[in-house]
C-alpha cells in the first residue's frame, strides 16, 4: 500500500494566487462540486455553503474516515457486476464508485490521472491490470506528482500499453520516453533532442510483466543497460 | 554514461522520471494542464506563475496546486464547463440517489465518446470536442432553445424537399490547371515543366478548347464534361498572391483576403438564407468543421461518417445496439425539470439519438452501410462520404451546404506526378459516381458540386504560384450554363520569367454573385 507524502506547504499561507472572495452559496458549492467531483447528492450543496470555501475544499482536499460508498451496491440484471472479468464492467465499477463515493475529489482527481497518463484496455487487453493501474491513480492521485510519474512509469497497463515490456537491450523502444516527456510532464516543446529520447528509452529498460499475477513489475538486471 | 537534457551521468529510470519533473518546461506544462481539467478559461500569466511557485515548492505535490485552483475566482466566476460523458452520467444517478441498475451506462458513455478504461489514445480524451453520440457535433447549438434543434429538422425535412444544394470538395495541396488540364501541344509548357509535363497523348482531349487534354486520371470527369455535366474554372487567382499553402487555404475558405475572417464564405450564406435552428443546413462531412462552412448566426453541424452512427465498437452486436438506442433515448428524456443546463445536455443527447436512428436505417445488420444505390463508387473512404451524402440527400435531410476534403495531398515536391495521378483519379472516379448516384435518384437538378484546390504550381516546375480549379458538376443545363467560363490557360500569358500567367477568373465576385441567387431558386 502507498502513502500519501507529507503535505509540505500549505498555499494559504505565502501563496499568491488569487482567491475566491465572492458569496459561497448553494449554487457555488453545487459548480464546485461538479468540477470537483460529480455534483451534489441530495442537498449536499446547502451543507457545504454553511461550511464556506475555505472549509469545503479542505473537506474535498483531506477527506475524514473510511473510504466508503454509499447506498446500495449496484445490480445488473439480479446479479452483482463483475469488474475484472465481464466486458463494460470495468466502466460500471468506475460509474459506481463516481456516484456513490464519500470522496469526490479522490475519484474525481482518479479520472484526470485516468486522462493524463492515458490507457487503454484495448491494447493491454486484461481488466485486471487496468483496475489495478486505477487504483494507484486513486491512491496516489493527491499527493507527489513525482511518486505519481515513478509509479505510473512502472505500471503494467503502461508498460504493456506503450510497449514498454519489448524495450530489451538492444532495441530500446522510444514510444514511453517520448510519451513521458511530451505529454506526460513537459510538453511538445520541451526543448529536448532525439538523443534525448533515446537515451530515455534505454533508461527503463528490463521491466517485465506478469499477467498471470495481474501486474506486479519486476525488475531483472540481466536486461538491464544500466546500474540501478 | 547517458546524456539527457544536457546532463551527463549514471541514469536509471528513476533519475529519468526525476530529469523530466525537474525539466523547466515542467511546471508550466503541469499547472496549465491541471488547471485546464477544472476551469474553462486559461489562467493568465500572474496566476500560472504564483501557481507554479505553489508546486515547486510544495515539492511538485498535487494537493496545494489543486487547492489554489478550486479556490481559484474563474472557477466561480468564469464561464460554465462542458462535463465530459462520464461525469454527467455518474452525476444523473448521484443527483437522484439512484444506483447502477442496467449495463445500458456503457454503451451510454460509449456513444458519447468516453468508455472508461478505453481511451482514444495516448493523448486521453479530448475535452475540446463537444462531440454528441462520438460522430455529430453542432456547432452553435448552445444557443438554441431546448427541442428547438429537433423540431427545426423535421420541419425543414418536411418543408425543404427541394432546396438547392451545394457541396464544396477542398482537394488539398495544389491542383493546378497545368497539371490537370495541359497544353499538350505547347513548347513553352514542355520547357518550363521539364519533369512534370505529359506526354502530348496521354488524357483525352478537351472538348472546350482543343489545344488543351485532361490528364489521364481525370478521364472520369472529362466524359461528364462532354455530357454538359461539368464546367472548368482554370488558373483562379487572387492580386499580389500570398504563396504560403494555409492563408491560400484561408483566403478561398472565407472567400476574402483577410487572414482574420473567421466566418466561411459558405457560412455567410447560411447566415443569410439558413434557419436559426436547423443545423442540418451546414454539413461538414469531416471530423472537424471546415472553415467555409463557419457561420456566424446559424447553427451547423458535422458528421464524420453516416456510418459512425452504427455501432461498430468494442464487439456490440445488433441485439444491444438497439439496446444502445433506447438506452440513449432515455436518457434524453430522463431530466426534464432543474437545471436548465442538464435539460439542455439531456436535450442534445436526446437530439442525437433522434437523428442518429434516422442516419442508422442506413447500416445494415452486417454493420456496414447499404445506401440502396446502383452508382459504382471506389471502395475508398471518400467514395463512401459520397455515397453516404447521396443517401441523406435522398432521404430528405434538409441540407443546403456541404464541405468535405478530398483524399491525398498533392503538395509531395518529391515524385509528384504520381501521387497526383493517384489522387486525383480517386477523386474523379467518386465525383463521378456521385454524379450519377444523384441522376438515378433524380437529384442532379438539386446539387451543385464544386471541387477545388488552394494552390498551383507557377508554370515553372520549380516554383508556386496560388491557383485554384473549380469543377461545378451540375446535370441541369441552367446550373452549369450560368457559371461556365471555359476560357482556358495559355503559357503564352506568362510574363517572361514564367513565375506567372493571367487570371482568367476572380473566385471571390462570380461566387458571390452566383451563389447567393442561385441558392435561394427552388
């Protein structure tokens, strides 16, 4: 299990990015829900109104108690989903967790990562290994961005989805480097070269995948181009 | 030893992931993106840089910056937000307390463009497309009233059987009247095109004037010339051309030579004599609306493939297809009180599923499309825009203007002769069997087709000059009698360096005085 890191600093203090001073009502609270998460539940948004912005994103921010969903779990045709196995199922697991979860952000923050380090399961091909790479977008999605990127590097659904399990030594594949750079932290225009990107390629290398254990990556020196 | 970025060192995965979060383009890159998942309107300088602060100094943590933007004024004050399909699924059942019963959420979200897991690519989905039902989108519905866009196609649909119709075809990267149609017999020609020029047999002879021949891939076209069908618009220009391809483009989309012109010259004549509500009228057969269709008063819309609206994704049979629909259909009407901006989504959804079940009659059940013609189209994706745009003509969709592309791209400066001839007789066999697609379903009089091309060669082969063909495909005499001008090209107009000949036609004053009447006939 991953733990957040510390939170180092908080932007209340010694930040200058202009804040919110307007009237906090219902309706705000019910446009900060929907960016935040996927609207208000019943009348949520008067509760959060009382609370004012400042309470209400910290609430968001830093959710108290257990991860719970609530309400009743959902039924397809009398029977429970099945997430791992049944096609589409995936997706209503997902859907399900956006309704009924007591963390909005956390799910919501979970989609922009599902968006931004973007897979799919067309190409890796086993809904086990995608619901896994969700859940460390769900469990990560607030913290380091730093940890985030590490993680996701070594991620099975990535590693398979861009080809990152045929970089061998030898044949450095250049399609995650490349994706790292340009669409996952720097931009199309970061200034690097094409020597850049291969020498990227190289540096991941040796990372195999096991479907059989739904994805936990491995590292074995033997394939390895450089020391870790 | 590796090298990135400058620095030279022992490098294992880690410090690479490490290199590019401490790259400078780094927190820029990752404030604006986060931001832009949560505000419409991009933050301006003095917000982006105090956000990058924020980050940097957090330790390039996710939970201050997303604080700074939640509590950001634009997120209260700015503009409203598209959601994304997923999210305005999940907030339905949030709203109303209500749960997961009915695997019909899938195909839901996947009609409308986002099955969770399945992104389109690497790039995620795009948030900028207000795609409805993954290939329609209109263009300036969001000022319509609610139903308005429905009722408005039926009645034009009802009222509008024989409006005129014309459709544009952008064939991209400089088609010029020297290629095309040659001066066989001409010295000059031979000497300025040594590589390029035809020999003085090849393609039939122009019937318009007989020191000119098609070039051979045209034969398609050159026989409904000889029909009355066709009419040829050669070596169009503009005054002191501008000889970059994209303000060619432009300048011809917009129909002025004004690179700031944001409406289409089709656009403007929609805004004259289109309906306020039906977005049918402006068809852009393309993923992207094409400029000259842009319009400034009137909604538009484009649709990728009449196709697009089967349901050909992830292994879906028929059986749930029709689950599809009525899934989709529901949900249009699921909300019809609260907020006005669910009623309008659930609207256009609704909109969507309405015209998505007239467009899928066309689908059979084999998912490929049967469009019921005897026309020979080429089996290319081209061929089927156009034999998908005969079908919707015949049906009755109340469509004024169309703009496609054409397929290829001509601008190759390396082996162009072939990938011209390639191109073009794909072009000409598909405008042909469109012709005659339109004929056998009694059409021809309605639809005027013209294809064109942003850029020529100047007549020496090494250097460019603006030019355009136009080829208004009409089968009724009055159509293609009142816009021909067959005054063709001579090599011997050229000034004496060859950069250059005289414009036998001014695009901007006879479209516009042509168009404009000829539209409004029935």
């Amino acid at each position: 299990m991953v733990r957040d890191p510390p939170f180092r600093v908080d932007v209340e203090t010694g930040s200058a990015v202009p804040v919110y001073d307007g009237r906090f009502g219902p309706e705000e609270a019910e446009r900060l829900l929907w960016r935040a998460g996927f609207g208000p539940r019943g009348g949520e948004e008067y509760a959060l109104a009382k609370k004012g912005l400042h309470r209400t994103v910290e609430s968001l921010l830093h959710p108290v108690g257990p991860d719970r969903l609530i309400g009743k779990p959902p039924q397809v045709d009398g029977h429970a989903i099945a997430p791992k196995d049944a096609f589409g199922h995936d997706h209503l697991w997902w859907l399900d967790r956006m309704v009924r979860t007591s963390r909005p952000l956390v799910e919501r923050m979970t989609l922009v990562w599902h968006d931004w380090f973007a897979t799919s399961n067309e190409t890796v091909g086993d809904q086990r290994i995608m619901l896994q790479q969700n859940e460390l977008f769900r469990t990560l999605g607030l913290g380091s961005f730093v940890g985030l990127a590490m993680r996701v590097t070594i991620n099975p659904a990535m590693l398979l989805y861009l080809n990152g399990l045929n970089s061998l030594k030898g044949a450095p594949n250049q399609n995650y480097a490349r994706e790292l750079m340009e669409l996952f932290t720097a931009g199309v225009d970061a200034g690097y070269s094409e020597r850049d990107v291969h020498e990227q390629a190289r540096a991941p290398t040796g990372w195999t995948t096991s479907t059989a254990t739904a994805g936990r990556s491995s590292a074995s020196g033997a394939r390895t181009t450089t020391t870790r | 030893m590796k090298v990135v970025f400058g620095k030279v060192g022992a490098l294992n995965w880690k410090s690479a992931v490490k290199l590019c979060i401490e790259h400078p383009k780094h927190a820029p890159y990752f404030v604006n993106k986060l931001w832009g998942y949560f505000i419409s309107v991009p933050p301006d300088d003095a917000t982006r840089k105090a956000l990058e602060v924020v980050y940097v100094r957090s330790g390039h943590n996710v939970r201050p910056v997303l604080s700074a933007i939640l509590k950001h004024p634009l997120l209260y004050e700015g503009p409203r937000m598209t959601k994304s399909p997923v999210v305005y699924s999940a907030g339905l059942l949030r709203i109303r307390g209500e749960r997961i019963t009915t695997e019909d959420w899938i195909w839901v979200d996947a009609m409308a463009g986002q099955q969770l897991f399945y992104p389109p690519n690497v790039s995620g989905w795009n948030d900028d497309s207000r795609s409805l039902g993954a290939a329609l989108t209109v263009y300036g519905a969001a000022a319509l009233a609610p139903r308005a866009l429905d009722e408005a196609i039926a009645r034009a649909s009802a009222a509008g059987r024989n409006d005129r119709v014309l459709v544009t075809i952008f064939a991209p990267g400089g088609w010029d009247s020297l290629s095309l149609l040659y001066p066989s017999g001409d010295g000059r020609y031979r000497r300025l095109r040594p590589t390029l020029a035809l020999r003085s047999n090849e393609g039939r002879k122009f019937s318009g004037d007989s020191r000119l021949h098609w070039h051979p891939s045209f034969e398609a076209l050159s026989h409904l010339h000889d029909h009355g069908r066709l009419t040829v618009f050669p070596a169009l220009g503009y005054h002191h051309p501008d000889q970059s391809h994209f303000t060619s483009r432009h300048f011809w989309e917009v129909g002025v030579l004004d690179s700031r012109q944001s409406t289409g010259w089709l656009g403007r004549l929609l805004d004259v004599i289109g309906d306020e509500d039906n977005a049918m009228q402006g068809l852009s057969l393309d993923s992207s609306l094409m400029p000259s269709l842009a319009t400034y008063r009137v909604p538009v819309a484009t649709l990728t493939n009449t196709t697009d609206y089967g349901f050909d994704s992830h292994n879906v049979s028929d059986v749930t297809g029709m689950l599809l629909q009525d899934a989709i259909g529901s949900l249009g009407g699921l909300i019809d009180d609260g907020d006005p901006f669910q009623r309008k989504a659930s609207q256009t959804i609704g909109q969507a599923d309405r015209l998505r079940r007239q467009l899928g009659r066309f689908v059979g059940e084999d998912g490929q499309a049967h469009y019921n013609t005897k026309a020979k189209y080429p089996e290319t994706d081209f061929g089927r825009r156009l034999a998908g745009l005969a079908a919707l003509l015949h049906a009755g969709f109340p469509i004024r203007a169309v703009a496609l592309q054409a397929p290829g791209s001509y601008d190759t400066h390396s082996d162009q002769p072939g990938a011209l001839a390639n191109g073009a007789k794909e072009v000409a066999d598909c405008l042909a069997a469109f012709q005659h697609d339109l004929e056998l379903r009694h059409l021809g009089g309605r639809v005027v087709t013209l294809l064109w091309s942003e850029f020529g060669r100047r007549a020496s082969a090494t250097r460019w000059w603006a030019s355009s063909l136009g080829w208004p495909a009409a089968s009724t005499a009055t159509a293609t009698s009142s816009t021909t001008s067959t005054s063709a090209p001579s090599t011997r107009r050229c000034s004496s360096t060859g950069s250059t000949w005289t414009r036998t036609g001014f695009f901007r004053t006879r479209r516009s005085s042509r168009v404009s009447s000829w539209s409004r006939r029935r």
